[in-house]
C-alpha cells in the first residue's frame, strides 16, 4: 500500500475519533435535537480495511456532511454552540483526508 495513503488513512481514522467525541457533545448538549449520523471508524490502515469499508464509509460521511449543511444555528447556550462548531470542523476535516483519500485511489487504480 503506498505510503501517502496510509498517512492519509491514520489521520482519517484520528480525526473519526474527535467526530465520534464531538457527535456525543452534541448529542448531550441538545437532547432534543436529532443526533448526528453515526460513522464507522476503519479499524486500521490496511487495504484490506480501504477496500472493504470505504464505500460504506464515505456514504455515512456524506450524511454527515448534509446533516450539518442543515443543522439550525444553536440557541444562545455558548456550550451548545461550541459542540455545534466542533462537529462541524471535524466533518469538514474528515471530509478534506477523505477527498484526498479519495485522489490517491483514483490516481494508484490507474
């Protein structure tokens, strides 16, 4: 597997954790509100792990990403409002080695 991929891939799988950690603030910050769309983690920086779950991966992703276009400004709570931030900066982030993630396939498939 090429080197720049599995870079790519450990960074996803870190910034997947801080998501996992922001989608839970969120979630206890404003119970009433829906929860953000879960996204599997990639259990380690294989092909194998790539091949098998990155379909799924960036279908979940893509869920997220609408999920926060969509996400109403919070209420005044400024706790509310930092958990809102923080998940969207990591979907974004995510979104960013995911693209990339995505170049490298396309380019080494070739």
């Amino acid at each position: 597997m090429e080197v720049r991929l599995v870079q790519l891939l450990a960074s996803f799988i870190s910034v997947s954790a801080d998501y996992a950690l922001a989608r839970l603030e969120f979630a206890l910050r404003d119970p009433a509100r829906p929860a953000p769309p879960v996204i599997e983690r990639l259990p380690d920086a294989s092909e194998a792990s790539l091949r098998s779950r990155w379909p799924r991966i960036e279908a979940q992703l893509d869920e997220a990403l609408a999920f926060t276009k969509h996400l109403s400004p919070p209420r005044s709570n400024p706790h509310e409002k930092e958990a809102a931030g923080w998940l969207d900066r990591t979907v974004r982030e995510m979104d960013q080695y995911a693209r990339a993630i995505r170049w490298v396939l396309t380019v080494t498939e070739r």
